[in-house]
C-alpha cells in the first residue's frame, strides 16, 4: 500500500467526513414522573461496524459545570468520572448502539435529575446534542384526618398529599359552597411539598365536606358526623363497681326470699346460685356488664396521640445505642455491598420505601442485615443530628425481631415493643400502621414457615395503603414473599 497516498486521502477527506457524521436528539424534551424509569435518546449516522471505536458521554449541564452522568470509552464502559447521585441509577442501551442509537436509562428518578442532558457521541469525529429533562411527582392519595377540638363540638379535617410541583387546595360543602381553609405546604427530604390543609366545622351539623387538589390532583370527603369515631373508654373500676351492685342486689333478694320460706323444707330453700341461673334481670345484667367489660375501645389517633407514641418508641429503641463498629460499616462498608435487583450500586437512603411501598432485602448471614436495621432505627430515634440516614418523614417506626416472634404479625409487635400501654388492641395498632404514609414497618430477619405470622404478613401487605414496610431476609427464606415484592421492591447486600 502507498501509505504516504493514503494518509493524504485521510486528511483530504476529513472535512467531508465530519461533514457527514452527525447527532440527533430522538426528542428534544421528556417528561417522566418522580421514583419512575426514563430513556431518552438521541441518533448518530454513520452506523459503527465496531463499537470498539465508539465512545458516547452523556452529561448534565448545569449553569455552574458539567456533571458526568455516563461514558462508554473506545466501546468500554467507564465510570471512574461519574457524578455520585447517579451510581447505580444508569446505564446505556449497548444493544442498541448497532442501530446508531445511543440511549440512556436512568431509574429511581429524582426531583433534581430535571434539567439539560448533553449527548455526544464521538467515531472518530464527534457531535452533540441537548436534551432536557423535566420531572413531575403527581399528588396520587390523600391522607384524611379527624381530630375533635378539647372544647365544643368541632372538629378538624385534615387532608394531606406530596407532590410536585406545590398544589393548592379547595374545600366544598355538600351543596358545593367553597370554605376557607388554612393550608400550608413543607419541603420533604425528596424535595417534594407536603401540602396540609384543615377546616374547623361543627360535629353537630349533617354535611359532607370535600377536599380537592388542584390540577388534576386527588380528592377525598368527609361524612359528617358519621365518620366521627366514637371514643369509648373502658374503666375497668366503673364495671367492678356496678358488678358488685347486682350482686349485693341479687344476694339481698335472695336473703329476703330464704326468710320468707324459712319454714319449708331444705330441699325448697332456694340458693343464690339458682337466683342467679333464674332471675332474668339478674342474668340479663350480668350479661350485658360482661359485654360491657370485654367491649374494646376505639381510638381517636390525632396528632397528639401519635407523637406521644412516637416518643414511646424512641424512649424504648435509646435504650440499644449503635455501636461504633456499626457506624464504621454504615460510612465504609455498606455503600459497596447495598445492590438493587440488577446488581448496580444504590444510595443508602434507597433502604426507606416510599408511602405504601414494600422493600425486601436480601443477604447471606453476616452481610450486614440486622446492622441496617439498627442503623434505620437509630437514625429515627436520634433525629436529623446524629442521623445516619433522613427519616424525618417517618413519625412512627416499629421495629420487629423476625426470629422472637410468637404468633401473628400484631402479636409479635405489641409483645416486642410493649405497647399494651399505648395501644389496647391489635386492631388498634392495624389500624395505625395500615392508613399512614409515615410510618415505617421494619421486620429484620424474616422467615417463612410460622402459618400464623406469614398469611397475617401477607394480609396486613395486601390491605395497608399508605404503610412503608422494609424486610430483611437471608437468600431463599422467604420465596413467597419475594414473589409479591417483584424485582422493583428488591435489595441485596453482597460481602
């Protein structure tokens, strides 16, 4: 070959060339919403014969630099570069790269992953293009509360729903007349707005009352007063006294009635016990005294009553404090091992399931399993100062030993956590995890095989709306489970 004819063609013939290669967005804008997938993608002609020549770089352009958020290097994947929030969260379409497609995946979307995305694409020569990224977080469901005023008969109504970017709120009555209401809105740690709105109205008055978010936002209504839970408190000295009453009652009538026969036979004289067996007012009274004891009470969880069990539970996790050997796993270690279902790397905060959402995490023994669910529960328990992890959102955390438990699901976490105190009945404490989007039900080490705790765990995650739920297991333990979560809900901690 005559290479110096050779190299003067290539020189020759490089302008033309670059004339020739070009890149082209697929589309100019994409929309997609918070914790959801997106690829975007742009086109480059010539089609490679190799992608060996290949090198494609996606970035982040931002007003003051230029964040990597991926590059493919001579056809090798290389991300020594990579800007740290997106670890784990990306990856390029190599399949399509043939095609003269470069496309970009990015999962587990964030509310600051919206803005302008540069493609480039270089084979020899190189060009580019814009792109820009705009993500929306959709109010989805309201969270209704009732809470009755320490004096006269109103009530609050309370409606509640994250989103972005911030909604405003419009209170209608039965006959659609508009009420005035104070309604406020807060920045979570995801950069969403909690939206708050409350009415004051009267107990006493039938009505409905709607609340509405705007934009094609949800809604939710309130039917006065018959949504209004009754409070029935059990007093356990009232029902003793008045047992004792009926008694003295029904043995008076029965000294009364063994004078009054006093000479017939033994055999006629009547004794309590069969006063007891035939009086029908005695029996009915007993009866309904009895109903009266074992009636269960019903709870009215306001704002208060939450935070004062949230002080409870925080009282009782302070006394198991983190070791230092846990801190050191949590900063050094866990970052490396915590994978979602694909293998990639993921953020620790990743181990907080979103509103109604159940995570299941998976590691052989010794991973580091039970070490998440101390690092979890101390960073509730001592806040956003010392806090490893943000769980600010959380008010309610319940922490539960898979290994210690006996019985149900409920059972296992009255017992555990002592919360006869707080909390009366199981149905209660269903009924505070199964409706809030800010508690967080935290069940380490868990295995199937009790009937009891298994299909009262599987109804409690079929029938729980706003409940965050977070499982540990070790690989196999739980196949039934892992079927339910999906790919989606799956973590695992490699060693």
């Amino acid at each position: 070959m005559d290479w110096p004819l050779f190299f003067f063609l290539q020189v020759t013939s490089w302008p033309f060339l670059s004339a020739l290669f070009t890149v082209e967005a697929e589309q100019r804008t994409y929309e997609a919403e918070f914790r959801g997938d997106v690829v975007m993608g742009c086109r480059f002609k010539p089609q490679p014969l190799n992608t060996e020549y290949l090198t494609v770089t996606w970035h982040r352009i931002t007003p003051a630099s230029s964040l990597e958020v991926y590059r493919l290097d001579s056809g090798v994947e290389n991300l020594v570069s990579q800007d740290p929030q997106y670890r784990g969260r990306v990856r390029l379409l190599a399949e399509e790269l043939s095609q003269g497609r470069a496309k970009l995946q990015v999962s587990n979307l964030r509310m600051n992953d919206s803005g302008t995305y540069q493609c480039l694409v270089q084979m020899g020569v190189a060009d580019y293009k814009k792109i820009t990224l705009s993500i929306k977080a959709p109010y989805k469901t309201v969270t209704k509360r009732i809470q009755k005023s320490s004096e006269g008969d109103e009530v609050q109504l309370t409606c509640e729903s994250e989103g972005y970017p911030t909604a405003s709120v419009i209170w209608t009555d039965r006959n659609i007349q508009r009420i005035s209401s104070n309604t406020s809105a807060v920045t979570t740690p995801d950069q969403l707005f909690r939206v708050t709105s409350k009415i004051q109205v009267r107990s006493s008055e039938k009505n409905n009352y709607t609340c509405n978010f705007t934009d094609g936002g949800p809604s939710a209504r309130f039917d006065i007063p018959d949504e209004i839970p009754i409070t029935t408190v059990r007093n356990d000295a009232l029902v003793i006294a008045l047992c004792t009453v009926v008694v003295l009652v029904v043995i008076i009538v029965a000294v009364l009635t063994y004078r009054r026969q006093k000479g017939s036979r033994r055999t006629g004289t009547p004794s309590t016990r069969n006063l007891l067996v035939h009086d029908p007012v005695a029996a009915t009274a007993c009866l309904q005294i009895n109903t009266l004891r074992e009636k269960e009470k019903t709870v009215i969880y306001t704002e208060e009553s939450v935070e004062t069990l949230g002080e409870f539970l925080k009282a009782h996790y302070s006394r198991f404090s983190l070791s230092m050997e846990v801190r050191h796993f949590c900063q050094e270690k866990l970052p490396q091992r915590l994978q979602n279902s694909e293998g990639q790397p993921v953020s620790l905060q990743a181990l907080l399931p979103e509103a109604g959402e159940t995570l299941l995490l998976e590691g052989p023994p010794g991973s580091g399993k039970t070490a998440v669910a101390q690092i979890l529960v101390s960073s509730w328990a001592e806040g956003p100062t010392h806090a490893l992890l943000q769980l600010s959102v959380l008010h309610l955390l319940f922490s539960v030993d898979g290994s210690n438990v006996k019985g149900d699901l409920f059972q296992g976490i009255m017992t555990q956590l002592s919360l006869g105190e707080k909390i009366s009945t199981e149905g209660d404490l269903r009924t505070v995890l199964s409706g809030s989007r800010e508690v967080l039900l935290l069940f380490d080490g868990y295995r199937e095989g009790n009937q009891d705790l298994d299909e009262s765990l599987r109804r409690f995650l079929r029938e729980k709306e706003g409940c965050r739920v977070l499982v540990t297991a070790c690989p196999g333990h739980c196949p039934k489970l892992k079927e339910i979560v999906g790919t989606r809900g799956f973590l695992k901690l490699q060693i």
